[in-house]
C-alpha cells in the first residue's frame, strides 16, 4: 500500500510540475509576443492625426469658444506662478465636442454608452482611409457614395470587418482659418455609406476632418452611428499621410465618469 501511495504522490508531484512548467512557459512565450511587437512597432512611423486646441479654435456656434483662465489661490485669488509657488496650471472651460475629439453614443442616445464605457480593445484598431479629395475637384462638397466605397476597394480590397474607418478630405489644412473651417456645405459622408460600412462591413467605429459627419439637416449620420453604439472621432488631421491600407489608429481621451464627449488623441502607426 505505501509503494502504491508512493507512485501516487509521484505523479500528482509530476503532473504539477508539468503544468506549472506549461504555465511558466506560456507567459513567457506571452512576454516574446509582446517584447516583438513593440520593438516592430518601435521601428514604424507614427503620425499624429490629432489638432492642437485652443480658445479660438473652430467650433460649433451652439457652444462658442473654450476659456483657458490660470489656476488661483481660492484663498489670495493669485494665479499659482512658478517664482512664487514652485508650479502653474490652468483652468479649461470647455464643451466636450471642442477640437478633435470622441463622440461617444450617449452623446445622441437616451441609453447609449458613456466615453467612460468604450471598451479599451476599441481604441487600438486596423486604420482604413477612404480619400474623398479625388471627387473634390469637379465638387468640393462632394460627399463620398457607395459607389464610391465599391471604386475604392475594386483597388484596395474590401473593407475589414472591426476597422476604423476614416474619411479623407484634407479639410484639416484649412484649420487656422476658422470661418473656412466651419463653412457649410462641405466635403462629407453620405448618410447611406455611413449605414452601408457598419451594416455590411462591420465596422468598429468611424472618423472624420469635419466637425460634423454630414450635411443633413437632422444630422442623420451622426444619429445613425451613436444610436447603433458605435464611437466616432471628428475634426481629425492628417489623413492625407496615411495609406489607404496597412496602418493602426490609436486613439484615448480622458475617462470622465458618465462623459459625453470630450477632446482626444489620436495617432496612426504606419505599416
């Protein structure tokens, strides 16, 4: 009996090894997969698709401009200064929706999600860049169609299912001129693409150089997309050095409990 407990023992003692030496080795074949993947991406380029922001820049007439004020002593009422304090910071007095930045569903939707709830496997994604300056030419409002989705990928493929898809327009290049920023019309999205990329193509989220999705009167693309639980990101920059195929976005913002919007960061990782 003690020889039979003996060889028990034996291979339960063997069997936990076994698995503790297949444990060790997954987490370290883990670690290798990671550790390779960040010396690849470490040699790509990145590019930032973000706009920096500021109390003039462009924005909805229904929010006017954001107030950038020094941080006081609630008690001296004098600005925190680096001579006499040791530090500065600023007060921001701003609408979510200012530069570029996150519309999350609750923004448009009763019961839809809040920045703060946007899965974090949503904020790293493959980048498709659809370039609807090839139509500005003859018209600069031009508004990219289903057709002209299918032209585009009669070259590039079909769109992949939980992409980021972003809109070319090269509006961003008119950034430091306001008025021009927010002219209407302007080149866009048509509403049935929009319907047609997440219905038929499954795509994760979308993005734009615009500061609206479309030029309907009821902002139907935008309502469409946010009560469908899907993200956008607007006003985005830098489309026009980013390959059609090929490249990641990340994009991040601040995590405001139950937010509605709010400024973003986002950049591609070229392939």
């Amino acid at each position: 009996m003690r020889c039979r407990s003996t060889v028990r023992l034996s291979v339960v003692v063997a069997l936990a090894g076994l698995c503790l030496a297949v444990a060790s080795v997954t987490c370290a074949l883990a670690q290798n997969d990671l550790a390779r993947a960040y010396r690849v991406i470490n040699t790509k380029q990145f590019v930032d698709l973000t706009h920096s922001f500021s109390p003039t820049t462009p924005v909805w007439s229904g929010f006017g401009q954001a107030k950038f004020l020094p941080a006081v002593d609630p008690q001296t009422k004098e600005p925190y200064t680096i001579p006499k304090d040791g530090f500065r910071a600023t007060y921001y007095e701003t609408v979510g929706q200012y530069g570029t930045h996150v519309d999350p569903p609750a923004h448009f939707a009763e019961n839809g999600i809040t920045m703060d709830l946007i899965p974090l496997k949503q904020m790293i994604l493959p980048l498709i860049v659809l370039n609807n300056t090839r139509y500005q030419t003859k018209d600069p409002n031009h508004a990219f169609s289903i057709d002209d989705l299918r032209a585009w990928e009669k070259e590039h493929g079909r769109v992949p299912k939980g992409s980021f898809v972003a809109l070319r327009t090269d509006m961003y290049k008119d950034w430091d001129n306001p008025e021009k920023f927010k002219r209407t019309p302007f080149p866009a999205w048509a509403f049935e693409t929009i319907k047609f990329i997440y219905e038929q193509r499954g795509v994760t989220a979308t993005g734009h150089e615009s500061l609206d999705t479309d030029t309907t009167d009821k902002m139907d693309s935008e309502t469409y997309i946010l009560h469908h639980g899907h993200y956008q990101i607007e006003v985005m920059a830098n489309l026009d050095k980013v390959p059609a195929t090929g490249a990641l976005i990340v994009v991040t913002w601040p995590k405001v409990k139950d937010g509605l919007g709010f400024p973003a960061r986002a950049f591609a990782i070229l392939p």
